[in-house]
C-alpha cells in the first residue's frame, strides 16, 4: 500500500482502505494511520497536557486504544473526528489524574523552594495556552488550528454545536482583552472569527 505523505494529509480513500484492513486483521496496515495523524495529535495533546513528555505517552496511548476500538469505528463521522474524540477524553483523563497528583506536589514544591526561580522567556503562544483552561484550549485547537466546524467539535467533545459557538465567542474576546491588557492591542482579524 503507498502511504503517501508521511505525516500529512491522506487520501481519504487510502484512509478508508487502511482502516478496514486493520479492521479485516491486518496490523501492519495500522502504520498508514499512525503516520499520517500522529504529528496533529501530539501537537493536539501538548497543548491540551502543557508537557512534552505526556504528550508522547498520549500519543501511545491514543493510539493503542485506537486499535482496540477500531472496529468500532463506524463512517458516519469522518476518521480524524472519530480520532480527536478519543484523544480529547483520554486527555480529559490525564487532567483529571493530574490534578489529584498536583496539589499535593504543588505544596511540597513550596515548601522546598523559598523563593521563585527565574524561568526562560516563554513564547507568545506559551504564554497565552497558560492562561487558559483545558477546555478553552481544546476548543481554539479543534476550530482555529484544525479547522473544525461546531458541528465536528461537537461531536468530539458531547457538547452541543451551539454551546460552542458561545463559549468560542466568549474565548475569542478573552483573548482579545488579554492582547489589549499586555498592552500591544489587537489588529482587526488577528484572531479568527467565529462563523
């Protein structure tokens, strides 16, 4: 089978052939789906998760329950739909096992550490996936960088295609006032509208 662009888009029919050969038996054909999502769902997961190193293992993990639940996968939703919903819960997951984990070491940090170390300068985008929640940060992933409709991101997420279109509008200004408190304003059209 010709895999095509490693890493990028693939052709929806080769896609299509991939998964029923894995749904037929065969594993190898697994590889053609691997290569072409694994990059968009790592960047997915890192900022979703915020680390590298959970991002990695999201990303194997994703994927291995991809496998098991392939035959699952039914085409009345598109593929990479089916696919960020699975990676959205299981980083919901994470948050949640994070959280418990963290308060307890958050305390334990301040109590060695008396006084705030200087961290290198963060990006601009950094700075601004800090500021938001884990929710916020799945949605502005799925409509501005992968280009989902409501309708798609509803579905990824069990929301309702109108809730999100509220919260996008009201993230959309979150970040515009954010812009504007930093003090560098905001040009018209710099962070995408909704439709």
């Amino acid at each position: 089978m010709e895999l095509g662009n490693p890493g990028g888009p693939l052709n929806p029919i080769k896609m299509e052939e991939a998964i029923q050969e894995v749904q037929a038996g065969d594993r190898q054909a697994f590889t053609t789906i691997i290569t072409a999502f694994e990059r968009q769902i790592y960047t997915y997961c890192y900022y979703f998760l915020r680390s590298h190193e959970e991002a990695e293992d999201a990303v194997q993990d994703i994927f291995v329950k991809v496998y098991q639940q392939l035959k699952r996968y039914e085409r009345r939703v598109s593929f990479s739909a089916w696919l960020y919903k699975v990676a959205y819960h299981h980083c919901l997951d994470q948050l949640r096992r994070r959280k418990r984990r963290s308060r307890l070491l958050s305390l334990y940090k301040l109590q060695l550490v008396p006084h705030q170390q200087t961290l290198p300068e963060e990006s601009p985008v950094d700075r601004m996936f800090e500021d938001l929640n884990p929710e916020e940060r799945g949605l502005l992933i799925l409509r501005v960088i992968e280009q989902y409709s409501f309708e798609e991101i509803a579905m990824i997420t069990g929301s309702s295609s109108a809730a999100l279109r509220k919260k996008y509008e009201r993230l959309r200004k979150k970040l515009i006032q954010q812009k504007a408190d930093e003090g560098g304003g905001c040009a018209h059209g710099e962070v995408a509208k909704s439709n």
